[in-house]
C-alpha cells in the first residue's frame, strides 16, 4: 500500500520543529532527511519508520520490516502527535548516523 499525500504532508508538518527536513517519494512511500542525513521514510502506507541506532533505543519502540523483503528492520514511531518526541527522536538518530 502506497502512502498518501496527505500522511506525508501530516508528517512533515510534526516535524516542523526542526529545520531543515527533507523529503523524496520513493516506491510508493517517502524517505526522510534531517540535514541531509536519511534517518527514515514512511512505508506501506501510514508507517513512520526510523532507523535503528544506539542513541534511539531509549525510545522503545517496536522494530518493524519497512517493506516486503527488506532485510533489516527499522523502529516504528506509534506516537506522532507528540511533537516534542518527535524532535528528540529525529535528533538522536541522527546524531549516530553522522
């Protein structure tokens, strides 16, 4: 299932207390960046997936294939309408991804 328009848009709205989040479709779903770093993308329609790192960890979020085939997993984020997690999510998934 692709994902809509309207969730990408809902979601880059989330993260609006970070700047400079980029976006690009890709198969059906969306990859995101954070200062140009690819963090995580949204799969089979309304997943907002991250990668996983060290630093996310604390978080606890479940581990979910981001596509049929994948060979690795990635944390889904079930929490989307917290901004300020939001933000701390994207920030220290980054900071291991430099």
């Amino acid at each position: 299932m692709a994902t809509t328009k309207g969730y990408k848009d809902y979601i880059l709205e989330q993260l609006d207390l970070l700047d400079n989040i980029t976006c690009r479709p890709m198969m059906g779903g969306y990859l995101i960046y954070y200062n140009n770093i690819l963090f995580g993308g949204l799969y089979g329609g309304d997943n907002f997936l991250v990668k996983i790192v060290a630093s996310n960890k604390k978080y606890n979020m479940k581990e979910k294939i981001p596509y049929d085939g994948s060979k690795k997993t990635m944390y889904l984020v079930e929490d989307i309408d917290n901004k300020e997690r939001l933000r701390d999510i994207v920030i220290d998934t980054c900071k291991d991804l430099k």
